[in-house]
C-alpha cells in the first residue's frame, strides 16, 4: 500500500483533485458561501458563532462535497461580521479547525469570520499607490512593536507597539518637538522600503495580554490575516484589517513601500488548520514516514504539492492585493522549490509589471529538508538559475566585512580579519559568476547586508571584536570608525540595500544574538540612543543619498560586474576599486577601502574629486577637487572624476 507522501506526491493525486477556484468564505448581498478544500474528508460540518472566541455555535450545518474534494455552503443571507469553524472528518477523525482560507478572525485567531472586505478599507484607500521607485532600493527591517514601544519615541500611549503607530507621523524624542523620532527619522534616513517582520497572525504572543510576552512571529497561525496583538481591538475581526491598512497608506503617503516578512516554510506547530483539514497533505514527510524538518520549527510545508503552492501563491498575491503590499522577503526560502518562487515572480509581474513587487528571501534552510523529486530547493545553490528578480541575503556580505555570524569572535575585512580582500572584491560585483560561498546572475539577486532581526547587531559583534571590555553602551571612536567603514562598503556594492532598524544609530541587544522572545525592553528601538548617535545615522543617510546618485553601483544588469575596471589590493587590509560609472555626473568612481591601521597615500591624475571619508558622506554636496591624499587606517575614501 502507498504511504501519504506517494499519495500525496503522485501526479494521479494532482490531477485527480487539484482545484482552481476561489477558496474561503465569500459574502456579498446576494448571499454568502463556503467552501473549502478537503479531498480526504468524508463529512465536513460547518458552525456558526455571534462571536470571534468564547459562546456556542448558533447554526451548524453540513457541507456537501462537489468535484475536486472541494466542499461547499450557500446561503442566502449576507453573513458579514459572523464567525466561523470547522469540523473536518478524515481518515477516521473528526477535527475542529478555523479556515486555512480565512481572511479574518476572532481573538487568538482560533475561529474565522466572514468580512466584507470593503467596509475594512480607510478614507482614501482606493487612490492609495505605492511612491515612485528611487534609483536604489534600499531596505529598512522593523518590528511593529519595537518600533514604537519604547516611551522616549514620544507616542500617544494607546499606539505604542500598534499599527496605528504608523499614523503618528510628528512624534518627537520625550515631546520635545525638536527631534523626530518613529516615521520622521526614517524619512530623514532615506531608505526607500520598510520590511515588516511578521504582521500576519502568528500565535505565540496572547492577543488577550499583548503586553505579557515579545515575539518576533516567525509562527504563522493565519496566513491571510493581520496579527491581532498589533491592532487596538483583538476580538473584532475587522478592526486589524482596517488599522493594517492604514498602517500601509501612511507608509505609503511618507514615501516608503512595505514589504512584508512571510513565513510559508513551517507553521506555528504540526496540529495547523491546513493539517486539520487536509491531514498530511500540506508537510513533507521522508519515505519512511518520519516528518520532515528543514525549518528546525518541526515542520516544513510541502510546497511542490500542487494546492500546497497553489495556497502560498494565492496568499502572496492576496496581500499585494488587498493591503497593497509592495514586496515580499521570503523565511526560509531555501525550504521552497524554485518553480513556486518562479511562479510568484510571474504572476506578481503580469498584474502590476516586471520588478514592481520585490521578492527575495533567505537562501538557506536550517536544517536538510525532503523534498519531492523534480524539485529543486530555491537556495544559493539555484539562486544564479531563477528569475533575477528573485533575491537573496547575501551572507558572503554580512561575514566577509565583519566576520561570521556563527562565530562571535570571528572577524571580517573591517575590525581585524585577515585575507579578506577578495571576499571584498567579490561582495563589490554582487557576487556575479561562479563563486564558492554565493553566486548570483544579477545584482538584482543580491541583498547586502550587514546585519538583520537574526544574530548580533552590527554595533554589538564590532564592541564584541574590537573592545575587550565589551561596553556595549560606550559610544567608542574606535567601534564608531569600524562601522563607519562597514557601513560604507557593504552600501557600495553593486546590488539592493538592507539594514535593520537601528542598524544606523549603532543598535545594541548587549551582546546578545538571537532575542526572538527576549524581552521587548532588549528588543525595542531607543529613541534616546538614535540621538545620542546622531552622528553615525548621518553618516548612513549621507552614503544612501550618496548612492542613488551613482549608476555604477545602482545598474542591475547582469553586466554590472564589467563597470569594474579595476581592484587592486594596495597593502593586506587595503583595496581599490575603479568603476565605470557612465550615465551619472562623474565618469568613473574609485573606492578605497582602508581596513588597516596605517594611512594609504594615494596618487591621483587631475580630475579626481573627493565625495566621502571615513568621517563625512556629505562631501558629494560640494565640489571638493583633490590630487593627493591620504586613507585614514580604519576609513573609505570614495573620489568620482569628472
Ligand atoms: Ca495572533
């Protein structure tokens, strides 16, 4: 007899039951209907609540099986606003489950509701449209409650760690009206992208008792619904909907385009509403029946299951278009097969054109994952043959400028690694063409970064490296040089730009690399420290704004790599490069790189000007001609000719 994974990897099962229609519960005034997939079912009972959470169903009825396992109810009256469950009969059990197709919820999301989607939209959504495209993506990570958490951002109380946060466009560090904090300060910054960790219903934080626990929500519960805990009022299903909204069209009106953080390669736990109603169908299992673990969460979505990627691809294009959702940064990616991420890219294109949508993820999984045959993981592996417009983090970035993630006192090209300059060399061409630890077709692929929510702060592994006491609130000139130097290579190679929040004012978890449900006192942005390292968020604005204006490190093209007209390695601990940056105001830009503690003269022709240092990004604004001059040990020098 065949197991569950032939079963449910068999082409026959495919053809047999896979469905194309809309899922879920869908109202309007004629009337409203159910319907849900479950082709192992043999009975599916449909209740009826006046209530998200807590009360006994009103109404129960049976739902009646129609072709391709799809299982309907109709009735006439318009239910929008009524909650909603299962009960799935299968393979000689009867569950209880919410609806994996579920767009809202009660409390703790453990019932859904039917919403008439339209009555959630706020004033002015249907002329909400993303800001135009800058010359540079440039990536900003948050965390809704981090954001606006700690008391020195100067919001209203009633909003802190909310989504409606993000209305409060004015606030100012302790009120003072002078220094912008929340929206202000990242205006100030220039990045062009806000990623949201995740903002869909996870479970581990009690929407009951926000305040009782932190968590960064790598635990999807409801993969089409807003997370509760965020919003003012769990328990109305469509008060997150409307606050997320709002949420989205102050950050577009500010002149950001979100990307949402998902999380399609595991669940919360095994006992999901996909397992409940289909059981089996939606993990990977080995052959011999064991679960498979790829995600170290304990589970990992089958996504080459035709409806496993057909659910994943309808959930993405639903935020995109229902929120208006600008990108999508994929957990996990490497647990994903590469014909879903190609599909994704496609779809996403043919509806709001080539590129507009960004989608990248992690390359990478945790642990080895059992994959049905045909499919390849979409990792670094296989990341040069998908879409370029399919992205990845680049670790080769993160660890070559800084030292490894998986090893505290490790260090990179800037705070004392050594043999470093080629990883350097090819972090500058975004890692094109064949290399051992990362290789991309594109710039386009590549995401540099130097840190994420994940590992140490870049702030903290540099005081880890450079300072043996490890003052992690001593604003050292030292630590501030290094990541000045960090700063300003990883943002001066070719392909998008990353940073974590806080990232710019030197953002510290005392050390700490993985605070995934710390407190949120460790994991909150300190509004206080952004202004009393005011200087360092400086320094990153003057190189974002910087470099949207040099095409040699914003092309994308798969020829990117050839504007490189030259590295030379000058002394161990210093490197220079020279690009071809025709289509800006200067003809060529030169980098140098001066990780070493001795000052590297340079010689230069007539023509040469300087546009940065290791302690000014602003020199760009005026024109400052040079001929000779010095590397400062520990700094950038960055020239263009005209
Ligand atoms: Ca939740």
């Amino acid at each position: 007899m065949e197991n569950l994974r032939q079963r449910f990897n068999s082409k026959r099962f495919a053809k047999q039951y896979h469905y194309n229609g809309a899922l879920g519960a869908v109202c309007s005034s004629e009337g409203t209907t159910f319907r849900l997939w479950a082709p192992t079912a043999v009975s599916v009972e449909l209740r009826l609540y006046q209530k998200g959470h807590g009360v006994s169903p009103y109404f129960q009825t049976a739902l009646s099986r129609q072709g391709r396992g799809v299982w309907v109810w109709s009735s006439p009256q318009n239910l929008d606003g009524v909650y909603y469950d299962y009960v799935v009969t299968a393979q000689g059990v009867s569950r209880e489950t919410a609806d994996p197709y579920a767009r809202a919820c009660g409390l703790n999301g453990s019932r859904s509701m039917v919403i008439d989607l339209f009555r959630t939209n706020p004033k002015g959504w249907e002329r909400d449209v993303p800001p135009a495209r800058q010359p540079e993506d440039i990536i900003y990570e948050l965390h809704v409650r981090e954001f606006s958490w700690a008391e020195s951002g100067g919001f209203p109380k009633k909003v802190r760690g909310k989504y409606k946060a993000f209305c409060c466009t004015d606030t100012t560090l302790h009120n003072d009206g002078a220094h912008p904090t929340g929206i202000g300060w990242i205006k100030q910054l220039g990045v062009t992208h806000v990623q949201l960790m995740p903002v869909f219903d996870y479970a581990s934080v009690d929407e009951e008792n926000p305040e009782g626990s932190f968590n960064w929500g790598y635990d999807p519960l409801n993969y089409n619904i807003p997370e509760g805990s965020y919003s003012t009022d769990p328990t109305r299903g469509e008060v997150r909907i409307r606050e997320f909204k709002e949420m989205v069209q102050s950050l577009h009106q500010n002149g950001f385009r979100v990307v949402m953080d998902v999380v399609y390669n595991h669940t919360y736990h095994r006992d999901s509403w996909l397992e409940r109603t289909v059981p089996g169908y939606y993990y990977r299992q080995y052959p011999d029946g064991r679960i498979s673990d790829g995600s170290g969460c304990g589970n990992d979505i089958a996504s080459e299951r035709s409806m496993c990627a057909k659910y994943i691809l309808d959930s993405v294009l639903y935020w995109a278009e229902e929120y208006h959702i600008d990108g999508f940064r994929f957990d996990l990616m490497g647990l994903l097969d590469t014909q879903l991420m190609e599909t994704i890219r496609k779809e996403l294109d043919a509806r709001w054109g080539r590129g507009e949508k960004l989608v990248y993820g992690e390359p990478w999984t945790a642990w080895e994952t059992s994959m049905a045959r045909g499919f390849q993981q979409a990792d670094k592996k296989h990341l040069a043959g998908m879409d370029p417009e399919i992205g990845a983090f680049c670790d080769g970035v993160r660890d070559g400028i800084k030292g490894s993630v998986m090893d505290a006192a490790s260090r990179g090209f800037v705070n004392g690694g050594r043999r470093k300059e080629n990883e350097i060399f090819h972090s500058i061409s975004g890692w094109c063409g064949k290399h051992r630890r990362f290789s991309a077709a594109a710039p386009s692929q590549v995401i540099n970064y130097l840190s994420c929510h994940d590992d140490m702060t870049v702030w903290d592994k540099l005081v880890f490296t450079l300072d043996p006491q490890k003052q992690y609130d001593v604003f050292s000139p030292q630590v501030l040089r290094a990541n000045r130097l960090a700063a300003a290579i990883c943002f001066t190679c070719q392909g998008r730009l990353f940073l974590l929040s806080g990232e710019e004012f030197g953002r510290t978890k005392e050390g700490e690399a993985n605070t995934y449900c710390a407190s949120i006192t460790l994991n909150r942005l300190d509004w206080e420290r952004a202004w009393q390292n005011r200087e360092l968020a400086e320094y990153y604005q003057g190189l974002f704004a910087l470099r949207k204006t040099l095409p040699a490190l914003c092309d994308k093209s798969g020829t990117a790599w050839e504007r490189i007209l030259q590295q030379e390695i000058l002394r161990p601990g210093c490197v220079q490069v020279l690009l071809d940056n025709t289509g800006g105001s200067y003809r060529q830009i030169l980098l140098v790189y001066n990780a070493s503690q001795t000052p590297q003269p340079l010689l230069l022709e007539d023509g040469w000007f300087l546009l940065a240092d290791g302690e000014n990004s602003f020199l760009w604004q005026e024109e400052h001609p040079v001929s000779q001059l010095k590397a400062e040990p520990v700094s950038v020098v960055i020239l263009g000719k005209k």
